[in-house]
C-alpha cells in the first residue's frame, strides 16, 4: 500500500470523545473553515451552509434542549449516560443545506475531520443532534444559527484537543471486492 501523509491521516483518525477545554487556535479554525469550503460538491452547487459554534453556554443550552426533547436516560449517542451530544469539544460546525444535500454534507464533514486530524486535533461527527434540529423544536437554533427556515440539518462534527488515543475498531473488508476486466 502506499503510505504518505494525507493517506496515514485518513487511516490513523479516530473518533475522539475525550477534549480538553482548551480552545483551537483562530488559525486552526480558519484552516478548518477552508477545508469545508473547499469540499467538493455536486456540479459544484456548493449547497451547504455551516455554522460555526465556539461558545460552550450555548453548546449547553442545546445540549439541554435535545435532552429534554429525547430524553435524559435514552442512550442517543455513544457515552450520551457521561458527556453532551457535542463530547465537549470547544468547536462545534453545524452543516444545514437547502434540499436533500447529503452526500455534499458527508464529504464535507470527512475534509473537516480529515484536515483536524492533520493539525494533531481530535473529532467526533454527529449526526444525533439531528433528533433536535430536525424536529419543531430545532427553529429555535435555526434563528440562533441564522440558518433559513426551510434549511435542513444534515450532520455536525466537533473538533478539539483530543485526550484520548482510542484502538482502531476492525473493519469489515469483506464488504469490499474489485471487479476487473478479464
């Protein structure tokens, strides 16, 4: 196999759900921001919009929000019994588009990580929130977030400085086949 930094940060990344309180530098944010804006999108209509959150007030209050919303003992996400939806990571990008942008959002969403990784910071992509902004009860971020009404959520990640180094879960390679020419 061929190895060389991009390809080693792709398989070497790890969900982190262990952060520290200290907050990524203005020029990690900006990086970050760039990879997101430089993700490829279908016929490059570019439909995602983010939202970036740094402020952990508000990352509670909508942590508080989902709770109550699904329920404080409803195991929405991985660790939901000990840490918010967010994994207390500092750095919050919210991805909303117009339309069904999905994959758009998904490619997007792996630059961030991917370019997190990269810079030595942690992620964790989370698709639960949705359970909150998705529903009636989301509007209220929508105007927070200045995301437009009919906008939808699609996927969140947040970033920071990772304090954990988890094992890599096995993959599942029989999933996998290549289909030659004869």
């Amino acid at each position: 196999m061929i190895h060389n930094e991009t390809i080693d940060n792709i398989l070497t990344r790890r969900t982190i759900r262990e952060y520290t309180a200290e907050q990524i530098t203005d020029e990690q944010l900006e990086t970050l921001i760039q990879c997101a804006m430089w993700a490829p999108s279908g016929r490059n209509g570019q439909p995602c919009h983010v939202r970036v959150v740094q402020s952990k007030e508000m990352l509670d209050e909508m942590n508080v929000d989902f709770k109550n919303l699904v329920g404080w003992d409803t195991p929405a996400y991985t660790n939901w019994d000990k840490n918010p939806f967010y994994q207390n990571a500092p750095t919050v990008f919210f991805i909303y588009a117009e339309g069904n942008s999905h994959m758009d959002a998904g490619i997007m969403v792996e630059n961030i990580a991917i370019a997190a990784k990269g810079m030595g910071l942690g992620s964790v992509i989370i698709a639960s929130i949705g359970g909150l902004l998705s529903a009636p009860e989301g509007l209220k971020w929508k105007q927070k977030l200045d995301i437009p009404e009919d906008y939808k959520f699609l996927i969140a990640c947040a970033v920071g400085n990772g304090c954990e180094n988890p094992a890599p879960k096995p993959r599942k390679k029989e999933q996998f086949k290549v289909i030659k020419a004869d």
